[in-house]
C-alpha cells in the first residue's frame, strides 16, 4: 500500500452541496495531503467490499452510509449528517438549521409580511429543526407559522393535491420557507396550480441555494447557502487529525449559514393594493433592462402622480428608485451565477456597453462588478 493516506469518500456530486463538500475536501488535501481517494457515491455495497480489502485510512461519508463496520475496523470516520444522531468517536459534520431558519424569518418580516407558512416533512429530521427554528423565530415577533403536516415516514412523496389544497387555505400574502431548494422548487410549481401568484400572494424562499434547482424555479427561487465548501475543507482537517491521532475533544462542526440569495420568488414587499402589486410584478419580469416610470404606472393602471403615492405610501421609495434597486439585484444575481464578460452582460441587460453597466451598478451597491464578483468567490472558496 502507498505510504499516503488512502481515503474512502462517499459524498454525492449530482447536487451542488456535494460539490462543494468534495471541492473543500480536495483542497485540504492538496494543502496537506497528498491523500488517495477512493470515491464511489454508490451505496453500501461499494463501501463492503472496499472495506474487506483493508485498504482505508480515513473516511468521508454521508450519514446514509452505515459507518458502524468503519468504526469497528478502527477506521477514522467523518460523517456529513442529515439527520441529528450522532456516534461517539466519529466527527460530526452539521448545520445550524435554526440559525438559517432565523435568517429566512427576518428576511419576511423586514418586507412586512404578517402571515407565514413553512413547507416540509415530519419525515426528515433536518426539516423538522429547520421548522422549528423558523417557528421559533416568529413567535420571538409575535407571530406563528402555519406549517404543513408533512407525510408519513413510509410514504415516498407529497400528495400533490393535499399540497394545492393546504396553499388555497393560507392568508395572503403569505410568506413560506421551504425545508430545503427542491421543496421550495415543487411548492412554487403547485402554487401556480393553486391560483397563487408567486411572490405576490405566496413568497417562497428555500435552503441550499443550488444555482440550478433555483434557476428551473419559475419565477427563479430565493435561497439561503451553506457553506459547504468550509464544511468539507473543516471535516479534512478533522480527519487528518484524526488519523495522527491528535483528534479534536469537539468531534463537532456546524456548517456556516451563507447568503440568503433573493431571487424572484420572494422580492417583493408585502403590499395591500392592487395597482402597486401590478407595478411590482412588471418592475420584475422586465428587471433586466431599464425602465420608466410612465411604463410602468402604464402597466399597473393608473397615472403615474397616483402611482407615485402608492410608492412611496407602501414602500417609501419611488417607482425610479425601486426599478434601479431590482435591475441592480438581477445583475448580482447574473454576477453570482454566471461566468459571462461584463461585455455580453452589459448587452444583454441594455447597457451600451461595460462602462454603462460599470457606473450603474456602483453608484447602486457602492462596488464595482468586478469587485462584487471577487468577493462572492472569496466567501464561496
């Protein structure tokens, strides 16, 4: 066997949490390794017959992975949790679900909503904490949150019809956190057949911030990130520690909470009048060009003067200053997710060219693009 540690990891890639995990993982080991690993997400049978060659040092894995025939060889073990039972001897890799569910609460209660639901599963224990946390938030400003009931542990999916039913029940507008990216994804999808609008009767925002599920969100799908890519180089660490045999006495670690990413889906402030709502929702279909004030007090029907009370009586801004915050919002968020040139961005948004952009989105952020995108990529490693 090589000299170098040789490291079973059992982490998926289809997602982007678990690219992010593998990402600090292989940094780490770049760092201090070199390590060999052997990665093979494809369940316990992998992990059976690797074991039966003997050919481990350490181990990265899910917590959907039994590690009990991990520990009992004496193989040092982390384990990325989804659920909150822990094994004594193996670190422990988890999230502060109540810290992020707190992070969603005040994003709803600072656009002044005062109704709030929370969409998951009694099923999963991370919903569950994320559900309380959530909860927990509100009640701290007076408020409760009208919470799915869930399905069963044996069952494999929501009953869609029992979803649309749930949503058509809710106040509105209504602000509802979904357990993670995937529910928030499937609950914008069934609102739509609920005949609710999309933030404007029910804002949604979810957990994970995958660029991808939040992008085939129609309207794209606010999220709040975990930093998985700390999480992965902090279990390396660990476990390299582990391995000499100068372990931590806190076999522990709690995930970052990132960003809460406002996209579409939860971008507006709750308002009770219909011309401002109509307003609103033009200012975000169109948030990627310029707009007028004339345009749009065109779409939400009524003269611009009546419009303009309606702004800055609802939102203390005016109908100008809200559409430059909503064009500037869309640029990070093409500034976060995408590797374009400033060049094709200024193009497709309506700049004339990089300058325009350049000098627009300063005076609106107080930092450049470019400084904008280097800072997102040091906070994401």
């Amino acid at each position: 066997m090589d000299s170098f540690p040789h490291i079973l990891m059992m982490i998926e890639s289809s997602r982007e949490s678990g690219r992010r995990l593998i990402s600090g993982v292989a940094d780490y080991a770049r760092h201090f390794g070199p390590w060999q690993f052997h990665w093979n997400p494809q369940g316990e049978v992998y992990r059976a017959k690797a074991l039966e060659a003997g050919r481990f040092d350490g181990a990265l894995i899910r917590d959907d992975v039994d590690a009990s025939a991990l520990v009992d060889a004496g193989i040092p073990v982390v384990v990325f949790s989804y659920s909150k039972h822990r094994h004594s001897g193996i670190g422990w890799v988890n999230t502060d679900d109540h810290g992020l569910s707190k992070g969603v609460a005040n994003h709803f209660l600072q656009r002044g909503f005062r109704h709030f639901a929370f969409f998951g599963s009694a099923a999963w224990p991370w919903a569950v904490r994320r559900c309380e946390g959530f909860s927990e938030a509100l009640r701290k400003s007076g408020f409760e949150a009208d919470v799915y009931p869930g399905i069963e542990p044996s069952l494999e999916r929501f009953d869609d019809a029992d979803v649309v039913r749930w949503l058509q029940g809710l106040p509105r507008p209504v602000a509802l956190m979904a357990a993670n990216d995937d529910l928030g994804l499937k609950v914008v999808e069934l609102c739509r057949e609920a005949g609710l609008r999309v933030p404007y009767d029910c804002a949604v925002v979810g957990v994970d911030n995958d660029p991808c599920v939040c992008g085939l969100s129609n309207p794209s799908l606010s999220s709040v990130g975990i930093d998985q890519y700390q999480s992965g180089y902090l279990a390396a660490e660990m476990l390299g520690n582990m391995m000499k045999g100068t372990a931590p006495e806190n076999l522990v670690i709690t995930a970052k909470t990132g960003e809460l990413v406002v996209r579409q889906s939860s971008d507006i402030v709750a308002v009770d009048n219909e011309a401002v709502v109509k307003a609103l929702r033009f200012i975000q279909n169109n948030a990627h060009r310029a707009l007028t004030s004339d345009e749009v007090a065109l779409a939400s029907g009524l003269y611009r003067r009546g419009l303009e009370r309606g702004f800055r009586t609802h939102l203390s801004c005016t109908i100008k200053e809200y559409c430059r915050e909503a064009r500037a919002t869309h640029l990070e968020n093409i500034l976060r997710e995408s590797r374009e040139s400033l060049e094709k961005i200024a193009g497709q948004c309506g700049f004339a060219q990089a300058s325009h952009l350049t000098r627009f989105f300063t005076s609106v952020r107080g930092e450049t693009p470019s400084n904008y995108r280097k800072r997102i990529a040091l906070r994401q490693g």
